[in-house]
C-alpha cells in the first residue's frame, strides 16, 4: 500500500485487523493515524509479521510505535525513516530492538553437523551489522 494516496485512515484501520497471515507490511508514506492501534487490538494479530515499512507515515503516535514493536516478537525490521511525528527516543529504541532481534536470530543458526572441520572465513557466520539510523532530538533554539 505504500505512497498509495486514496488509502484513508479509516479504512486502514478497518482493512488491517482482518490480514491475520501478513508477513511484511508497508504502508510508506499513508496517513497512518490509528492503524498500528487497530492492528494491536484485533482480536487474531498477525503474528509472523516480520517486517514493517512505516516510513514517512503521518499520524503516528510514538507511544504505539513502541507498542507496536514490542508485540510483534517476530519483527526483526522497521523501518520508520522520515516518520516525524515518532520522537527521537523511541526511534532509536525500536531500532535497537530491531537490532538485538536479528542478532538473535543469526544466533540460533545451527552449526554444521556433518562438517567438523574449520570452514572458510567467507562461510563463517558474521555478527549483524547495525542497520538502522539514531534520531537526534530536536535541537532548541
């Protein structure tokens, strides 16, 4: 649904309670006021969401923000770039969640059971990378 401008408020709020098998959700650029709420109050929550595009959404309540990451366990990337009404503290709290989630994640590969001999460097399993940006607070002037 991203940029997808004829997409109210309202009817997101209606739409995503029923889209109980969503795995990745991008509504980049929506008027989003009331849909992560919506989403966090249906009574069958999509629980193998793992991705969430809320980038340059307007109407975002940070506080749901953070409610919304915090609920979905098996959502390892949200992207909120440009989403100016989401203070800078939780911005940077649900990217550090996101963060420790996908580290976590490459944690529970398993190893190799056949092979017991050393592997390659490049087939080693590599620490995650940070990959979202910290928000700075609003400077006053």
């Amino acid at each position: 649904l991203s940029w997808c401008a004829a997409v109210a408020p309202a009817a997101l709020c209606a739409i995503l309670p029923a889209a109980t098998r969503l795995r990745s959700l991008s509504l980049r650029g929506l008027a989003a006021g009331g849909a992560l709420e919506a989403l966090l109050a249906s009574a069958a929550p999509p629980e193998a969401l793992a991705a969430a595009d809320l980038a340059f959404c307007t109407g975002l309540v940070s506080a749901s923000v953070l409610g919304f990451a915090r609920a979905y366990e098996a959502l390892s990337r949200c992207n909120l770039r440009g989403a100016a009404a989401v203070d800078a503290a939780v911005y940077n709290e649900v990217g550090q969640l996101m963060q420790a989630r996908a580290a976590a994640e490459q944690s529970d590969l398993r190893p190799d059971l056949v092979e017991n001999r050393r592997r390659p460097q490049h087939l080693a399993p590599r620490p995650p990378a940070p990959f979202f940006y910290l928000k700075r607070s609003a400077r006053t002037a």
